[in-house]
C-alpha cells in the first residue's frame, strides 16, 4: 500500500534561495511545454519529450532528469484534466466552468511543486538529511525533520519520487512509502455501517456518534470572517485570509484523521468490517437550496472516506461500499421506504411498522445490513490503492 509522508527540509537561507529559484525555473519551463501541448495537440509524455526536451533543457539549463519529470508534469496534468472531463468534474461541453478548464493551455504556478527521483535526490536517514539537485547546483547535507513515526517509515520503506513543495514560506519534501498491507479479514463479525452527515459528521451502527454541532457554528463563524475578509480586499486582509484558510483545511483534516482512526480501531478490535455509502457525485445528484449546499460541500467527506480506507487496508479490515440511495428514508426493522419516514432531520419514525429511531443510527443500520448483503453476494470493494498524505 502506497502513502505520502510530509518531511520538513530545514535549509539555510542560501539553501532555500537555490530551492526557490529551482521551482520558479522548473515551472516556467512547465508553462513553456503546457503552451506548446495545447497549441500542438500532443499532451502525451513520449510525444511530448520528443518535441520539448532538448529545447527546455538548453533554454532553461536543466539536467536530463529535472527536463524529464517537467515534461512529465505537464503530461500527468493533462491527463488529470481529460479525465476530470470525462467524469463530468467541469460541468457540461460549453458551461463556462468546462470552457475555463478546456479552452486555455495549463499553467502552474511559480511554487507548485516539482518531482524528483532517485538521481535528483538522495537520502541519508541515519543523519537525517539529504542532497537534493538544483539549478544553483547540488545541495548537500540539507537537514529534515518530521514526526518519529513517520521518520522511521520513511528509513524502512520509502520508495519512488518525492515532491519538493513549499508551503508558508517553508519547505516539505512529500515522499513516497511501499507499505506492507497487514492481513486481511477474509471473515469479517459483520460490518460497521458508517453515515456520513452534516449534524453529525458520522454516525456508527454500533452506537457511536461524533457530533459536528459545535465545528458547524465555528465552520459559520469561519464563513462569516472569510467574507468580511474578502469584501475589505486589501492586501493585509488578503493574507489573513490565506493564513485562515490553511488553519480551516487543518482542523477539518485533524478531525477526519481522528474520526476514521476511531471507526478503523473499533472495527478491528471486534473482528467486522467497515460499510460505507458510495457519495461519488454525491455533489452533481444532490438538489439543496443555496445555504444546504453551502454547508454540504464546505466539508471533507471524500477525505474522510478515503482516510477510513486507507487505515482499514493497513489494520486488515474489509471496506465495502454501498448503494446510498434512500438510506434515509428505510426502516432498518421492516425496510420500508417513504419520505414521510423523516418527519425531521433527527427523528425517524417509520409509518408502516412505527418503528422510531435517531435518523442517523437508523440509516447506520440499514448501511450495516447493505454492506453485508454486498459481502455476501461478491461484490466486495475493488477500490484501487490510494496516494495518501499521512
């Protein structure tokens, strides 16, 4: 199983000088080859070296390997785009959402992040540092820092590229790990229906609920700063904007990382598996007024589903996916479905059988049942292995 690991670089005021001029370069040459990929038509890697290599890297003094890896980013980009337009992620041919993503070439910017191999950078775990390329040279005995766990991960198992970024005005190098999966639980107790909500982030068939009602006043109150922020527009406001915006994706992926290890660990100290909805397009299906999309698309129920399975695939517990449609309205004692079955958001009542439940434990339960009618018939999860920061 493949994961990302975040480690800080800790370089000298020359060492990130050379580190800067070496994304600004990398990326003008990326904006040069994605210029030509959408004037040409040839936007993939082998075409594309062909008729790029030896122009960016005489034009910009690039060595063979950063030439390449520029090459293949905008490649990798490309690829990304048609894909997402393939699934529908830019709206329809001719919205003007699909036009600003189809109609001009892409560009990156001055400190997105480029990709090194092994020739380009090498590690030192025992010293904790590393020699990294760059176009003022090669940096020797950068040091880096990280949390211990991740540090000793990253000695056993690291294997493929890193990205160099810069973030904040410091460094991380993301690193790649082969991860051993543990043994998987082919003969899962049951499973562990997971609903996913607004006024509860999750909700767990066995009881567990983890209540989002005090980060929804502060996810409001982060709304209101962010649009005060943006009608006073000046450059002081600007960039407390953008320190806000970095502390919100932070406390959302603290929370997530928190919740899903919970889930994973309890499932496997009991020996089930995990059941979750299939939200996929959940965004493009739904139909919410203005203020409900709002609050529905400001939270990370992707992330938390894919942390969920990557930490499940690590303890060995079973992942399925379910259908999620009217889990809301179905009885989870006689499965009767009617709308009339959600007289309000937290109260169930089922009008055939007048079975009565918290609306969110009665949709757990009736995602545990469909994840173990999806077990036993076959059909278990065939997620591909995820690329995960840790």
């Amino acid at each position: 199983m493949k994961i990302v690991v975040r480690v800080k670089l800790l370089p000298t005021p020359e060492q990130a000088s050379a580190l800067r001029a070496t994304l600004r370069v990398c990326n003008e040459a990326a904006n040069h080859v994605s210029t030509l990929a959408f004037a040409t038509g040839i936007k993939r890697n082998r075409e594309l070296r062909t008729l790029t290599y030896q122009p960016i890297k005489d034009t910009w003094q690039l060595g063979a390997q950063a030439a390449q890896h520029v090459i293949k980013k905008v490649a990798d980009a490309y690829a990304a785009l048609r894909g997402g337009i393939r699934a529908g992620s830019f709206g329809r041919p001719g919205s003007l959402r699909y036009r600003r993503a189809a109609d001009k070439p892409l560009t990156f910017r001055a400190e997105a992040a480029q990709p090194y191999d092994d020739r380009m950078l090498s590690w030192k775990t025992e010293q904790r540092t590393v020699s990294i390329w760059t176009v003022r040279g090669r940096l020797k005995r950068l040091a880096y820092t990280g949390q211990e766990g991740q540090l000793r991960l990253l000695a056993r198992h690291r294997q493929g590229e890193s990205d160099l970024i810069q973030h904040g005005g410091k460094w991380y190098l993301l690193a790649t790990l082969d991860l051993p999966e543990a043994t998987p639980n082919l003969d899962p107790h049951g499973f562990i229906g997971v609903d996913l909500g607004i006024a509860n982030i999750a909700t767990t068939s066995t009881g567990n609920r983890y209540s989002g009602r005090r980060l929804t006043r502060t996810r409001q109150n982060d709304r209101t700063l962010r649009a005060r922020l943006q009608r006073k527009n000046t450059r002081s406001a600007k960039r407390r904007a953008k320190r806000h915006a970095g502390k919100e994706a932070r406390r959302a992926r603290d929370i997530n990382h928190k919740i899903s290890k919970h889930i994973v660990a309890e499932a496997q100290r009991t020996g089930r598996g995990i059941a979750l909805e299939d939200l996929s397009g959940i965004r493009d299906r739904a139909r919410l007024r203005k203020p409900q999309r709002v609050t529905m698309n400001s939270w990370a129920f992707a992330q938390l589903g894919a942390f969920i399975e990557y930490k499940a695939r690590r303890a060995g517990v079973p992942v399925v996916y379910v259908n999620p449609a009217y889990t809301s309205q179905e009885c989870s004692q006689c499965h009767h479905i009617d709308k009339r079955n959600r007289p309000h958001q937290a109260l169930f009542t089922c009008v055939s059988c007048g079975f009565v439940e918290h609306a969110d434990f009665n949709a757990s339960h009736v995602i545990n049942r469909r994840g173990w009618c999806t077990w036993v018939c076959g059909a278990e999860s065939q997620v591909p292995a995820l690329t995960l920061i840790a």
